[in-house]
C-alpha cells in the first residue's frame, strides 16, 4: 500500500492533518483523531505523493 493510501485510509478512519513538515525532500504528516485521541505519524519521500494529498485535503474542503 503506497503512503497516500495509508493517509486516505487514516482521513476515512476520523484522523485530520495537524500539521506536516518537509525537511530535505522528505514529508512528515502528523495525523490526530479527535473522537479516540490517538495519533499517527506518515513520512512520504515523493513529491508527488506530497501533492497529490495536498490535493485530496483541498478537495476535502471544497465539497
């Protein structure tokens, strides 16, 4: 499963962006579920991947 899978996966399950990084090409986004309080952490080494759930997040929005 690639890692923008995984984040769709993690948006289905009730988790929201909190907040992302990128240090050297490398993304980190840091996930938070506000019903069950849990956390996940999901590193993408691709750009593309980076944008494409930049992407997903902004059409979120818009609907």
């Amino acid at each position: 499963m690639s890692n923008f899978n995984k984040l769709k996966d993690l948006y289905e399950d009730g988790y929201r962006c909190i907040y992302h990084d990128c240090v050297d090409n490398n993304y980190t986004i840091y996930l938070k579920n506000f019903d069950s309080e849990n956390s996940e952490v999901v590193e993408l080494s691709d750009s593309e991947e980076f944008t494409q759930f930049q992407n997903y997040m902004n059409d979120l929005k818009m609907s």
